[in-house]
C-alpha cells in the first residue's frame, strides 16, 4: 500500500512541478532568446499545456485521497471529468483556430504547434492510453500483451460512470 501511495505522490508532484516549470522555462528562454516572440500564440498553446497537466495532477491527489481513506472516488469526479475530457477537445481546437489566423513568424508557429501536440499527446495520455511508461512492469505490460496500456484516468471514468 505504501508503495502504491508513494507512486500516486510522485505522479501527482510531478504534474504540478511540470505545470509551473514548463512555463517558467520557456518563458525564460523566449524572452532572452533576443527574437521576437508572439506572446499571444506560444501563451495560448502553454496554457493548453499546462491546463492538461493541472487536471491530471488533480487526478493523482484524488486517486491518492481515495486509496489512504480506502473510499471510492468522489461523486463529482466522473462530471468533473468528463467536462474536462470535452473541454481539452474544444480547447485545443480553439487554439489550433487562434493560431492559424493569428500566423507569424516560422519559429512562432513552431513553438505553438509542438505544444499543442505535447497537449494532445497528454490527453491521449490521461484520458485513452498510457503513453509514458517509466517503470519495468509497464514496460513488460507493453512487450508482453503487444499493446499499449489503458490509460489510468481513462478506466476509472469508465468504473465511474452512472448507471
């Protein structure tokens, strides 16, 4: 148990340290990288970043409640979630819409483009399958069923969902 508890804190901090530091980082090396930086692009792109990550902190501190008090998870959690899951959706795609008729300079479009991939990529992440894999025993799941594992979050809607 105390295994499983110290797993769902590592993720959970990891979340929020990646929320605050992605941003900072990247603000840090724009603003002294001498270019010019279309503030309005690479800000909506890292916002679509950062929100993904701030849900999947939530979910790891709500996960890690739920197991210590060896209770289900919390009544809000399935509408809670399955808000964030359209939200993401509609977001990114809004964001996609901002840039493409914002246009800018090659190193813009760059910049907000792989964030926003980084963006789809975490929410296939949280709410489809598990793309990171940074243990053994997930990277055995992988070799020994030829697939990727389903995503954690993901499952626990599915449980969560109301009859």
């Amino acid at each position: 148990m105390q295994t499983i508890r110290a797993r769902m804190t590592y993720l959970r901090n990891g979340e929020g340290f990646a929320a605050v530091a992605l941003p900072t980082v990247l603000s840090m090396v724009w603003e002294t990288s001498g270019a010019p930086v279309a503030w309005g692009m690479r800000g909506a792109a890292i916002a679509m970043v950062v929100y993904i990550l701030l849900q999947g902190m939530l979910y790891w501190q709500l996960k890690l409640q739920s197991t210590v008090r060896r209770q289900p998870l919390p009544a809000y959690f399935q509408p809670l979630y399955s808000f964030f899951k359209y939200s993401n959706i509609v977001a990114i795609s809004g964001v996609v819409m901002f840039i493409a008729l914002t246009g800018s300079r090659s190193a813009d479009l760059w910049w907000s483009c792989g964030l926003l991939a980084f963006a789809a990529l975490e929410h296939i992440n949280y709410y489809h399958y598990q793309l990171m894999y940074d243990t053994r025993a997930a990277f055995d799941y992988v070799r020994r069923n030829g697939r990727l594992r389903r995503a954690a979050l993901g499952l626990d809607m599915n449980r969560n969902k109301p009859v």
